[in-house]
C-alpha cells in the first residue's frame, strides 16, 4: 500500500472503496514501478514507451548524462541507473527530498543507492520558494550542461516543483521568491506565475537547451500542469521547450495583478527563440494525470461504480470546485478529477498571523464537508439536528495532491458521515476552520488526513467523489 494510514481511514464499506479508488491512481505513478516498465535498454538501443515509442541509439553517442529537476526525479535517477548501467557516465538530480532518505524508509536499495552515489550527485533544494541551496545545486548542473559536446545525450528528468528547485543565480532566487509571494496571494494560476519565473531566468524557458546545444537533449517530463493540450513549456517552467510567450507576456501579468510596484525593479529577460537550439531537443510526455485518472476509472467499475471523469484539468478556488459536483453526483457514481485549484488569500488574511496550516486539497474538501454538513449547523452556537443525516452518510469526498505533500506533510484528507459525527463530538465548527485556511487541524482532529509513501511522480492533484445507497 502506498498510503500508509489505510486501515486507520477505512472506517466503513464506502470509505474504503474510495481509497481502493485513490490507491490505484498512486499506483499508476509508482516511480520505480513506471521506470521499469515503460524504459527498456536492449543491445543499446534505449526504448522509452510513453504516448508512442521512441527509441534512442546509444552506441551514436560518446558520452550519456542525466539531469534530474523536480519532486521525485532522485528516485527516477536512481532507476534510470539501474537500466543505463554502464553506459552513464555522469549525471546530477536536484529534489526535495534525499536518496539516502528514501534508503531508510525502504524505497530504494542501499546497494542501488551506493552504485547511484557513484555516478550521479544529489542535491536537496526547498520548495515552493527557492533558496540558497537551490542555486548552489543549479549553478552545478548549469557548468555540467555547458560542459557538453556534440556527440553527446543528455537525458533530463523534468518534474514538477522543478520551477522553484531550479534557481540559477542570488538575482533570480530575490525576485523569483518576491514574484511567488505576491502571484499566490492574489491568486494567480500556475501558467501564470510560470510565465513571470521564465522571464526572471537564464535556465527556465528553454534556457537549459541553450546551454546544453549542440549536444543531443532528450527529455522525459512529467506534467502537474492542467494545461489545454499538455503545455511541456509550462511543466518546471520549460527548461528544454521553446517557449512561445515574451516579457510582453510577463508584464501583462503584472499589470492584471496591479504588480508593477512592488517589483518594479525586476528586469525582464527574453528566452531563446533561435530555434537551432532546439533541434537536437525532443521533449516526450512521460506522464500525466490522465494514467492514473483512468486507472482510477477502471478500478471505479470493478468496484460496482459508474465513472464520471469531470475533468483533468480542473482549476479554480479550492473551496468551490467540488460544491458543483457534490450536487450532481448520482447514486452508485464516482465523479473523478485531476488538476490543480488555488487558495486565494484577502489582503487581511495575508497578515493575519492565526492562519491555520492546509493546502488546496484539504481546503476543497472542507470546503464540500461544510457544505454536506451545513443542516446540521444553525450557527456557532450549536448544531441544528432536524433534518436527516441519510444525505451526508450516502456521500464520502476525497481529495489527494500525487506526491504525497499538500502543502503539508499530508496527502490530502478523506470526509464523509463519520467526519460529521466526530465534529459534532468534538463541537468543531468546519466554517470557522475553513475562514482560517485551517484544514489540516481541523482533519487532524477528527482522523481524516491522508499519508502516503514518498514515491510517487508528481502530476498535480486527484479529487474523487463517490454516492452510494
């Protein structure tokens, strides 16, 4: 099992089919397990098994590196190892979280640690605001890339949160962590905050390309972005895509958001549009949401349920994406999504101090519990028991962001009748915990967090609802 508090969850027959339902789509973005199965090297000849099949000679080449940018691209860099073997010759991987540490908890294999240590080095950066660290270990991988020569393969694992782990200088980390500050608290969407980040950069955007050129680039990328037709350019802000916006763009944005005060200082840069530097480039979708959207789908009906796929790339405030399919959700129906929301924060609550701890996940699925739990609430007084509790109990709602972190150490947080009935034991009132972006105490009190194994590729956020009786 990948989520590690599943017995705990399970209190009940629906609860349990909906985190069957959410285990699957863990599964499916296992990352040793997609590693292993979709990437294959016979008689060198490296085959990697995505939308379609590409295949890559490696005998064409002198020398092979791996660049890893992102959550989870460490334990993808340790399992590309396993099948390069000794046709790598170097690399780097730049995530949040150790190889060493994903030895201890029993991820990876210390001999299949020891032999990565030998080939690649790892650097740990923070997220979602650059640091220090983050441009020390890009600084490493810019002087790895621009080392590179014609007749050699870079292959690049680029995965999301790799927008913030990629930083390349002191420059870019104040106004890239003055730029998301700002952008998140007024609610900018995440193309949005991207598209400033490629013009604060000289790696994002298509950057890395440049510098990798004339060497051949052949990116695996795993999208989080809930963009119209994949957006490669949008996933860790493109460092190895052609990027199609301009500063023009980016000071759009700031003018929309009333911006250009308070970074009036920043100085804009163009990405590369000489295409020579992305000939030799092919950047292939690894993975997305819609593989374990599906498998989620499938295992829906093996369940009994019939599927509704509402969207891969749901957007919007977190507490009012699920209340519209809360309302339309049928009998015997599981209502499924994939995207990514935003919280969006009030000039007062940005300075407030008693703001709770939550994400997105928790907070849309408070927000939908408040909702179901609203007859039994007449005010903060007390609770108004007259109507019956026979519509919470048919209706269990989930919501999981895919690596596992919802802006906290949580997955995400799982409500349906027996999160009614703790609440009103415990006399919590979820309007107020929801005023106060406090979805993580308020599900922490009544047991409802959910708590993965950190294996998993990041492809943005899954949201299930499921009707029953």
């Amino acid at each position: 099992m990948i989520i590690n508090n599943f017995r705990q969850l399970a209190k009940n027959s629906l609860r349990k089919k909906a985190l069957l339902i959410a285990e699957v789509g863990y599964q499916a973005i296992d990352i040793e397990k997609v590693i292993s199965e979709r990437i294959n090297l016979k008689d060198g000849i490296l085959e990697i098994r995505s939308a379609k099949i590409d295949s890559l000679n490696l005998n064409n080449f002198k020398r092979v590196f791996i660049v890893g940018i992102g959550k989870g691209s460490a334990l993808a860099c340790i399992a590309l190892i396993k099948i390069l073997n000794r046709r790598l010759n170097e690399g780097i991987a730049l995530d949040i979280q150790s190889p060493r540490g994903l030895t201890r908890i029993g991820l990876a294999s210390r001999a299949t640690r020891i032999d990565a240590d030998k080939k690649l080095k790892f650097f740990i950066g923070t997220h979602p605001l650059p640091s220090k660290q983050n441009v020390k270990a890009t600084q490493k991988i810019i002087k790895l890339v621009k080392s590179l020569k014609k007749d050699d393969l870079l292959i690049t694992f680029i995965c999301g949160g790799g927008s913030a782990l990629l930083c390349g200088s002191q420059k870019e980390l104040k106004n890239s962590v003055l730029a998301t500050k700002l952008l998140t608290q007024v609610g900018a969407d995440i193309k949005e905050l991207n598209t400033l980040r490629k013009h604060l950069s000289e790696i994002k955007g298509g950057g890395l390309a440049k510098m990798a050129y004339p060497a051949t680039v052949v990116s695996l990328i795993v999208s989080d972005v809930p963009t119209a037709n994949n957006d490669l350019s949008m996933v860790a802000s493109g460092p190895t895509v052609y990027d199609k916006t301009t500063k023009k763009d980016a000071v759009h944005i700031l003018k929309k958001y009333n911006l250009q005060s308070p970074i009036s200082n920043f100085q804009l840069l163009e990405t590369p549009k000489d295409k020579k530097y992305f000939r030799k480039v092919k950047n292939i979708l690894f993975l997305s949401n819609r593989e374990p959207i599906f498998a989620m789908a499938e295992k829906a009906k093996k369940l009994g349920f019939k599927p509704k796929i509402y969207s891969l790339k749901i957007k919007g405030e977190a507490k009012n994406v699920l209340i519209p399919l809360i309302k339309v959700v049928k009998k015997d129906e599981v209502i499924l999504a994939g995207g990514e929301t935003i919280v969006r924060l009030k000039k007062l609550e940005m300075r407030n101090e008693k703001l709770g701890k939550g994400g997105r996940n928790m907070e849309a699925v408070l927000a939908a519990f408040t909702r179901i739990s609203a007859d039994y609430y007449a005010d903060k007084r007390g609770y108004n028991q007259r109507k019956s509790a026979s519509r919470s109990a048919q209706i269990c709602v989930l919501a999981i962001a895919s690596d596992g972190r919802d802006n906290t150490e949580a997955a995400g947080a799982i409500a349906d009748d027996s999160t009614l009935k703790k609440a009103k034991k415990l006399k919590l009132d979820p309007q107020e915990f929801l005023t106060n972006h406090n979805s993580f105490n308020f599900f922490k009190k009544t047991g409802d967090l959910i708590f993965i194994k950190p294996k998993t590729f990041n492809v943005a956020d899954f949201m299930v609802i499921l009707k029953e009786k």
